[in-house]
C-alpha cells in the first residue's frame, strides 16, 4: 500500500515539474489570455520608462476611466507628471483584479507608482452563472496562479457572513478554487492556446485610447441590449440607486443590515503593504453606479481600508453628476461623457489625496521633531 502511495506521489510530482518545465520554454506573458489584456501588457512593457499610473478593474473601469483626462486634470493642479493606463477588463472578478494587481506589484520591469483598483463585492465576484462560467475559463489564470492568490479567494470566500452563502456552497466553492489552481500547475488544456499566442503579435486595435474604450460605439449585441433594456426605467434605476449611495456611502453611521468581510479587508490590507515595500501607492476606488444590493456589502469593506488608501466616488450627495441619465449606459456603466465627468472626478479626489497625506506626513515629522527636542 504505502509503496503504491509512493509511487502515486512521485507521478504527481513529476506531472508538476512537467507542466512548470514546459510554462519555463513557453515563456508566455502573464496577460496572454485576451487580446485586450495581452496588448496592454505588451504596451506597459515597451513604454516602462513612460507609464506610472494604472487603473485595473472591471468593465466598470475599462469603460469608465480616460487616461488622457485624469492626468490632464492631476498635471494641472502643479503635480508630479501623471501617464497612465487602463488596465480594466470586462467581466473581471475581485480575484481577478487582486491577481493582475499582484503582478503589476511584482513586475520590476515597470516604473508603476501608483496603482488604482476597483473595489468590487466579493457576493458579486461569486453569483453563481458568472462565477463559474469565469473560473472554467483561461481567465481563470489571471488570478488563480500561485499559493497566495489561492490563500486570498478560500480565506475571502470563507469570511462571507451572508445567508445566501451557507456552510456547503462555501465548502463547493473552496473545491472550485483547488481544481483551479491544480489545473493551472498541471497546464490543463492550456498548451495549445499558450502555443499560439506566443506566435501572435498584439493587436493594436484593442488597445483604444490608453486602453480607455467608449461603450457608447461598441457594436456587440449584448451592449446593445442592456442599453435597450436601461432606457426603458432609467430615471427609476438612476433614482434608486442614487438613494441607495447615500443611504449607505453617504452616511456616518452604518446601517444594520451591513456586515463586514474581516478577512478580505485583511487579506487587502496586506495589499496594501506589498505595494507599499515595493515603493507603489495601492489606491482602491469605490465607483457609483453600482448594483443595487453592492452598495451596502461594499461600504463596510471601503470603511476599513486606510483613509491614505482610498477614494469613495460612489455617494450621490456629493457626486450628483454621476447619477444622471444623461451621463450613464446603463445601471452600471457610464457612457463616453459620463468617463470623462468621472475621469475629472477621480483625478480631483487623487490630488486632494496627495495633499492629505503630504500634509499629514508633515505634522508627523513636526512631532518627531518636537519630542526630539524635549
């Protein structure tokens, strides 16, 4: 028994030196699994002396953030030159942000400084027909890559404090993510798809502007019918959810039926830190226009987060222009005016940022002084 134990464990082994011998002379780029991704990781790294600002996310990010507008609109309040990009990709998971942040931490090749992430809910990143669909995927690289990436989706998974999470989804989910990872160390049906893409060139057209693409000129169909489907309650949908970021984003107080993730705010914190040991500014973003039930599984999540680490974009009180008809696609995405209304926005809320932490790095240094001298 134990030597046939013996035997099945050094197959598995040699199954794993194996695949990771073939990903080595592959040599393919981490961003290798869409045309869109693989053409921005191509650009960061052919103009590394020039990008040190770059926003990732969702296509809430993809089709929300102009790079040309937020560093015009940071260069002109006297800041440090800004050249950004939009690192954003549709459909993408909060494992999937949290895997491309990593790697753009890790990636010394690049100058990054600062690096924008969207902060999505977790309960969205899992519904059911979307999650699985994203895990079964090659997307599923993005993030499902190493040990720790699996270390943050079970421990985030598991901090979920929401009925409709209970004890045995939560237990198929974790065997999700092990399969995952295991599929990934094995390359399993990967090489051929890995193969053809190291003989691809990028495909410059779908890097639109600085990775920025309207969706108000995107031809495919299902863009089209959520507009569709938008425009026939769109003040109701734009009202209610106005109300609902204030209820939750706008308040001092946090309703009772929000409750906290602890171990994902951890799990981001020490994000955070990484960043930090790498010289780079983590900063995550809470955009508006969210989905309805969002607003109040994000805002606990936002409020834990360091002040110097965050911008909240989502209160309609104090962003009323972001909650207009006129300046949204649908009930999650703004179209080509409401970007640039946004891209403003967050550039404004980054400079105040800076100023903050300048000034508050000051009377910390006062105060070192101070005692110092007692």
């Amino acid at each position: 028994m134990l030597k046939t134990l013996g035997k099945i464990g050094i197959l598995i082994l040699i199954a794993f030196i194996g695949a990771w011998f073939i990903r080595t002379i592959i040599n393919i780029p981490y961003a290798w699994v869409t045309d869109r991704m693989y053409v921005r990781q191509h650009q960061l790294e052919h103009k590394s002396n020039f990008y040190n600002t770059i926003f990732v996310g969702s296509s809430k990010t993809f089709r929300g953030i102009k790079p040309n507008v937020f560093d015009k609109n940071v260069q002109k309040r006297d800041k440090p030159n800004i050249h950004s990009l939009n690192f954003g990709l549709g459909g993408a998971t909060l494992g999937q942000i949290y895997g491309l942040t990593r790697h753009l931490i890790d990636n010394e090749e690049l100058k990054v400084k600062n690096i924008f992430f969207e902060l999505r809910t977790l309960q969205t990143s899992l519904q059911e027909k979307a999650f699985v669909k994203n895990l079964h995927t090659k997307r599923a690289v993005i993030w499902m890559y190493d040990w720790q990436a699996l270390k943050f989706s079970v421990r985030s998974l598991w901090g979920i404090n929401d009925s409709k999470f209970p004890f045995f989804t939560k237990i198929r989910y974790t065997a999700y993510f092990f399969i995952k990872y295991i599929d990934y160390k094995l390359n399993i049906g990967m090489v051929t798809d890995m193969l053809n893409r190291k003989l691809t060139s990028p495909n410059y057209s779908e890097l639109g502007k600085r990775g920025y693409a309207p969706i108000d000129y995107d031809p495919a169909p299902g863009i089209k019918r959520l507009r569709k489907k938008f425009k026939k309650k769109a003040d109701n949908i734009v009202k209610h959810a106005k109300k609902e970021s204030i209820r939750t984003f706008g308040a001092s107080l946090i309703p009772n039926d929000i409750h906290n993730n602890e171990a994902l705010v951890q799990e981001l914190k020490g994000l955070i830190n990484y960043a930090k040991s790498k010289k780079i500014r983590l900063i995550f973003v809470a955009y508006p226009m969210l989905k309805a039930h969002d607003y109040k599984l994000l805002k606990p999540i936002f409020d834990r987060l360091p002040s110097k680490n965050k911008i909240n974009l989502t209160n309609g009180a104090k962003y009323p222009a972001l909650y207009k008809v006129e300046n949204c696609w649908d009930d999650t995405h703004t179209n080509n005016k409401g970007a640039h209304i946004l891209s403003e926005k967050l550039a404004i809320e980054f400079v105040k940022l800076l100023d903050k932490n300048k000034n508050n790095r000051s009377k910390m240094k006062k105060q070192v002084n101070k005692n110092k001298s007692k």
